[in-house]
C-alpha cells in the first residue's frame, strides 16, 4: 500500500497527508492471560450450552479471522489518517536546515502592518506627540500667537511708565491677552495619529532543483529511490520555507528541463554527461532565481555512470558555478533492489564527487539500494548538518 501510494502521487501531494493501513498482526500487545486447569460449570440462565460442551475461543466466528479460508468473516486492517502537521512532526522534529541567510517577499499567505504616514483620527495609543507639537508650533507661528514672554515684558514696562503711557499700553495687553486665549497651544486640528496598512509579510522562499540521469541504465527501481528522497526533500523545504519552487531536470548526453511526469516516466535515450545537467541547473539560476533571492537546494540521483571525458567539466561547474550559490548540495547513488550500498563499487562520478569534497568541496553524498535505506540516509544527512553547525566557531 505504501509503495503505490508513493507511485500515484507528485512530489507536492505528498503534504496532503493521507491514509495508512497496518494489518491487524502488527497491533498486537502482549498480555497475560491464566492458563492450566478443568472447570466443568453451567451458570444460570444458560439456554444453549449443556455440561459437556466445548465453548470456542474468544473472537472465533464472530468477527475473528477464519480458521480457513473462506471461513467466517475476515479482520480489517486497521487504518487511520496522518495531517501533514502530524507527519513532518513525526519524522522530521529533530532535523534542521541551515540558517534562512536571504529572505524575499514571495507570494505570502498572510499580511503584516508597515508604517503609512499620519492621519487626523486614530486611536489615542497611535498618537504621534512630535508630529502633533510641530504642526501646533506652525499654527501658533502663522496666526502669530502672542508668547507669553512678550506679555510678561509688556506687563513690567506698565509698572514702570506714567500715567498717559499705562493707558496705552494697557489697551495693548488686553488684546494680546484676548488673542492669546484665542489662539489655543494645541487645537484640534493640530493632533496627528500613526497610521498602518496591510502588506504582505516577507517571507523566505526557497527553490529545490532534482536532477536526474535518466539514460537507459536507469531501471524503474531507481527511478523510484530517487522520487522518495525528492518526497523527504520537499516536506523538510515546506517546514521552514513556506514558499518552495522545484525544478525538475532530467539528462542523458543532453538536459532539459521537464514537468514532473516526464521527470519520471518520460521515455529517454542517449549516453550519460552530467555536466549537461549541472549546466542546465546554472543557467536556470541565472535567469529565474537570483542567489541574493532565493535558497537553493539540490538533489542529485544517479546510478554513477558518467563519461570519463566529462569529469573535469562537471567539477568545474559545480565547484566554481552550483556549490557557492547553493545552500544544500546532496548527491544520491541508486542501485539495483536486493543488494548492499557496502558491496556498491565506487563510480566513476562516485569518485569524481569524492575527490571534490576531499578538495573542501561542501556537498553531501550517500548511496541507497532498497526503499528501506531512504529515510536513514535523508535523516542522517540533515542530522550531521546540524552537528556540524553547532560545532563550527
């Protein structure tokens, strides 16, 4: 069940959550039950049984599993459905990305408040008491609002004049203390309150790049190791980015980028150069996602072949052109079903990728046989990333 589900779905509809079936053997729980001795009873009320009989065991013909087949009525599995809340909580809480470095505004879900000049009403929390005694200042100056230190000399030269000068400027004071009161400090008009609009909040968003060789070596088993770890990839993406593109680019002697059908089930034909890919990938980068925009992930998933000729080109690209622009770069090597990742000779782009990251190169790299290993490896990965953060100074 698990496999199809995994089959029918993209790479996206994997948040959707869904439902999940465990056989009924696998809930069992231990339990102590007396064994030992003959009791031979009849209790009252009984009208079917007589001394004699032998009762059936608990569950047996009456919703139990059937002794043989075709017998009885068989025992679902029983089955219950996982949020995606619930299942990146269940598999991916002790895990972390690296530190969100670049943000950019990208199709937010929700809205913050910013800043948007004054306005004559609000509420008084919004007040803005600088804004407010400047315009009362400006009012004061242009109606020419006595101050209070002309009237106050005003009122000395009174006290100090005679009598024909006092009338006089008795007559002035009384009007600038009319005007004075007239004009008030602070008038209405004058108060000015913060105001706020809605905008998007930014929010950091990220771009996740599959590659894939999909030459004739590549079974369908293959094909499917790598779907499963793009699957992990994208849920671990959606918990810390809440806006995550991916890019699906497939190769063979040639790379193209494709829809996600295609990706996997697209007939192709042709050698292996991986430097076709990783090309690709920066040129797509160069016009679509700027690095001072967008994090950038990648996945690779190969079986490991790759032209001799092309490993000095595919180094360079993805040392000098992939690494330095990428916040995460993890090559997966695929192999047949039934074998072991230790018995898995080293490729040649195997021990290309080997001897970069001996050079300082920062890429991650695993191998994977069986649907089994899948998880280990992507926790593994991510895990030893953390570790490693918090070791470094």
């Amino acid at each position: 069940m698990t496999v199809k589900s995994s089959q029918d779905r993209d790479i996206k509809d994997v948040l959707e959550g869904g439902e999940v079936g465990i056989p009924l053997e696998g809930m069992s729980e231990p339990r102590f039950r007396r064994e030992g001795g003959t009791r031979d009873m009849v209790l009252p009320g009984n009208k079917k049984f007589v001394e004699g009989d032998v009762l059936p065991r608990s569950g047996e013909g009456s919703g139990g599993r059937p002794t043989k087949p075709g017998e009885g009525d068989g025992e679902d599995a029983f089955r219950f459905v996982l949020s995606r809340d619930e299942f990146v909580d269940l598999f991916l809480d002790d895990l972390e990305l690296p530190d969100l470095a670049k943000r950019k505004l990208a199709e937010a879900e929700s809205d913050g408040l910013r800043r948007a000049g004054y306005s004559t009403s609000g509420s008084p929390a919004n007040i803005s008491v600088s804004r407010t005694v400047r315009l009362a200042m400006a009012r004061r100056i242009a109606l020419r609002r006595p101050r209070p230190e002309t009237i106050a000399q005003l009122e000395a030269e009174i006290a100090d004049c005679d009598e024909a000068r006092r009338v006089e400027l008795m007559a002035e004071l009384d009007a600038l203390k009319a005007k004075f009161r007239r004009i008030p400090y602070i008038d209405p008009i004058d108060i000015r309150y913060r105001r706020f609009e809605t905008m998007p909040k930014p929010v950091a968003q990220a771009v996740m790049f599959c590659l894939m060789d999909v030459s004739g070596s590549m079974s369908e088993h293959m094909k499917d190791l790598a779907k499963r770890f793009y699957m992990l990839l994208y849920v671990f993406l959606t918990r810390r980015y809440r806006h995550v593109e991916i890019v699906f680019i497939r190769h063979t002697d040639r790379a193209e980028e494709v829809d996600e059908d295609t990706f996997f089930h697209g007939p192709a034909s042709g050698g292996t150069l991986v430097s076709s890919a990783l090309q690709a990938m920066h040129d797509i980068v160069r016009s679509r996602f700027r690095p001072a925009d967008w994090n950038i992930y990648a996945a690779q998933a190969s079986d490991g072949d790759n032209s001799r000729s092309d490993g000095v080109v595919a180094g360079r690209l993805l040392t000098e052109m992939i690494l330095p622009v990428s916040q995460f770069f993890a090559y997966l090597e695929v192999g047949e079903t039934g074998g072991s990742t230790f018995d898995m000779p080293d490729s040649s782009l195997w021990s290309l990728y080997q001897r970069l990251r001996a050079d300082g190169a920062p890429l991650s790299m695993r191998k994977v046989s069986d649907r089994s290993e899948i998880f280990p490896v992507f926790h593994d990965l991510f895990q030893r990333r953390r570790k490693q953060e918090k070791a470094a100074p």
